[in-house]
C-alpha cells in the first residue's frame, strides 16, 4: 500500500488491525522500496495487493490477492488504473471485491473475483451524545474527498426541491480541498441563491466520527457504487447515495436531483423505520469482511 490520506489507507489499516485480532499477523508496506508502514517483520504466507505489488513478490510462489477499492469507471477514466489492472490479473491468485455490482465488472478481467462484505471500524465510527450538532432539520452532511466528477452538484440542486418542503433543512458541504472546487461552489451559491439552505463549503474534517454524530443524514455523490460514507451508519445515522442499494435498504436513489430530493425527504418523515447502528453491525462489519476474506485466502494456500 502507497502512504497516503485516502479511504482506500483507511480500509487496509482497519483490515490489519481486525486480522491481528482474529490471531493473524498482518504487515503493511510499500510496493516501491518495502518501507514499513505497519505491523514488523518480513515473512508472509500471502499478498494482498492494495495499491502496486514489489516486483521482487511477482514470482515468489505466494498467493495474491487484489483487493478492488476502486470504482471500474474511475479506474478506466483516469487512464492508469484499468491498464495497470490488466497487467496485474494473470499475477493474481484472485481479486477481491467489496461491492455487489461491480463484481460482474471485475470477473470479467479474473474469474476468480469474490465477493466480501465492505465494512468500517465499529469501534471507531459509533453513537456519541453530542450537545452540538450542525445546523438543520434535518441536518445533511456530504463530506466525501471532492474529485473531478465526484462532487455534491446533484445534492445542491436536490435540495432546492428538499427546502422548498422543509425551510429547515440544511446542507453542510465538507472536505473541499481543492480551491478551484471552492471558488466553483461558492459562485454557484451566490449566483443560484442557495444561501438559505447551504450552510457550510469547508475543508478537512478533522473527527470523522464526531461530525457524523452532529448530523442527521449523510450523503454522497458516487454513482454506480459507493464508497466510505457508509461509516455514517455506525455513528447511528441515515445514509443516502445513489450507488447504494444493498439488502433492500429503504432510502435509495437515482443519479437524479428529483430522485434525491424525494428520498432525503422520504427519510426524513421516516428516519426511525432503520435502526442505523444495527444495519452496520449486520452489513459492514469489518470483522465479518475480514472473517470472510480469510476464507478466500484459505483456498489458495
């Protein structure tokens, strides 16, 4: 794995962490130069491949994992990821996806793709008793890392449909670091008069977990997947994303502003329907990604 500030850093660090503590020894280095990012020593029985693989590991004899953080359209569209996967498939003993739907994607470049469940660290993103939260009723949160495409545009033209019903309502926008997306949002916001419901462009969070509990539904921009926002659900809070739309969950949306506004609102009028902790600890569990990604390395071994 490459050092750097990104959910991928942070699903490979919670997956060593809950393998050391199902009894596994777990070591993190870089794929240029082995520097250690975690964990001590230099034996391993298999490679789990996060970022690049060391080619001094391409013919040692060990199983290998590629574990698929990536979206298949992003990886394609910046025009590194899909090649550079392509290359590494017939190195790999099998790839490893988080994803319901992008698993027909993936096999389709390594048959041997299965399929785990994407968990977060239950001990780390979790219920807090709060006594100030961010302004709205409800308050929304979009906080995931801005990039290109991936952006809150849908959100805020969504929530002109979502004020118009509840003059409450209130969008908070976090984790812009790129002033060019700032300059860009804040020009939308005076030019399209969002300032009645647009309450906050800012930039790094710097509690996840905190900013999470002062908030009643989290959103987020990706589409046909989704990604690390899913730690909303183990701060106790509401989810919505249109790539999200596992195990028959009741908030779910088209990449459409109407189809998002709606169900911001459907939410809201039912937020107790879902008990958003539970469904965390039922479906992203990192423990149970962990036990079952185990098992695939078991196969091959």
């Amino acid at each position: 794995m490459n050092k750097e500030d990104s959910g991928l850093t942070k699903t490979t660090l919670e997956l060593a962490k809950y393998e050391e503590l199902e009894g596994h020894k777990a070591i993190i280095r870089q794929p240029t130069g082995g520097g250690l990012l975690y964990g001590h020593g230099r034996e391993y029985d298999v490679t789990c491949i996060h970022h690049q693989m060391d080619p001094n590991q391409y013919h040692d004899g060990k199983p290998k994992f590629l574990w698929m953080h990536g979206e298949p359209l992003s990886s394609v569209g910046n025009g590194i990821s899909m090649r550079a996967l392509v290359e590494m498939a017939p190195l790999c003993s099998a790839f490893i996806a988080m994803r319901r739907d992008e698993v027909q994607v993936w096999k389709s470049l390594k048959n041997e793709t299965y399929l785990v469940p994407k968990g977060i660290d239950l001990e780390v993103y979790k219920p807090l008793p709060v006594t100030e939260r961010l302004s709205g009723e409800p308050a929304i949160l979009y906080y995931e890392n801005w990039r290109g495409v991936r952006n809150p545009l849908y959100w805020c033209i969504a929530m002109q449909e979502v004020h118009k019903k509840y003059p409450n309502a209130r969008l908070h926008l976090y984790n812009c670091t790129d002033k060019r997306m700032v300059d860009t949002f804040q020009s939308l916001n005076t030019h399209c008069h969002w300032w009645p419901w647009l309450r906050s462009i800012a930039g790094v969070v710097p509690d996840v977990n905190l900013i999470l509990n002062q908030v009643d539904i989290v959103v987020s921009g990706l589409f046909p997947l989704y990604a690390r926002s899913i730690e909303a659900f183990g701060a106790g809070k509401a989810f919505i994303s249109p790539g999200y739309s596992e195990h028959d969950y009741p908030w779910t949306c088209s990449y459409d502003p109407r189809s998002m506004a709606d169900a911001i609102i459907k939410c809201h009028e039912n937020y107790d329907k879902v008990n958003y902790r539970k469904w965390a600890e039922d479906f992203h569990d990192v423990r149970n990604t962990v036990k079952e990604s185990v098992k695939v390395y078991g196969k091959f071994l």
